[in-house]
C-alpha cells in the first residue's frame, strides 16, 4: 500500500489496512512512500511480483488522511509571541 504522509496514523499503515480488513496476521505487507506515485508504485510493485511468479495473489493500492497531517513549531530561538504554525502538508 501506499501512503505519504503517515504521521498521526500509527505504524506500518498497509499492516492496519490488512488487519482491519480481516486478513489474517500472516499475510505480508509493505508501506511504501513515493510522494504522489505511492499508490502506483504499490500497484507496479504487485504487478511484478506477479509477473516473476513470487506470489500469485496480491492487494494493491494508496490510501491518505491529510486531515491528520500535522502542524509545526519552527526550531531556534524565537522571541515571544511571533511563534506561527506551519502546516505540514
């Protein structure tokens, strides 16, 4: 599976996916982060790993939540009151 920007959703994302799907705790899973081509290189990935014969079953795809993207505090030394969030997307 592919996924971006994964702060805020907990580890191995693709290994929830699976889970929550009531795959069983044996199947493998990979996360992978390609920025925007996430899902595409899961489904690439598959594709080939068919096409080589490694497996003959495979789930591919993207998934995001940016509303849980989060929000950031500059580092350094900055006087009071001139602190601003930046946005992590």
């Amino acid at each position: 599976m592919g996924n971006v920007v994964q702060a805020g959703i907990g580890q191995a994302p693709a290994r929830q996916a699976a889970l929550y799907a009531g795959l069983s705790q044996e199947t493998l899973c990979t996360t992978l982060n390609k920025v925007c081509a996430s899902g595409m290189k899961a489904i690439m990935m598959a594709s080939l790993s068919l096409m080589c014969g490694h497996q003959y079953v495979m789930i591919a795809g993207g998934m995001e939540r940016m509303s849980n993207a989060p929000y950031y505090f500059p580092r350094g030394d900055t006087p009071y009151g001139t602190l601003q969030l930046e946005d992590g997307i």
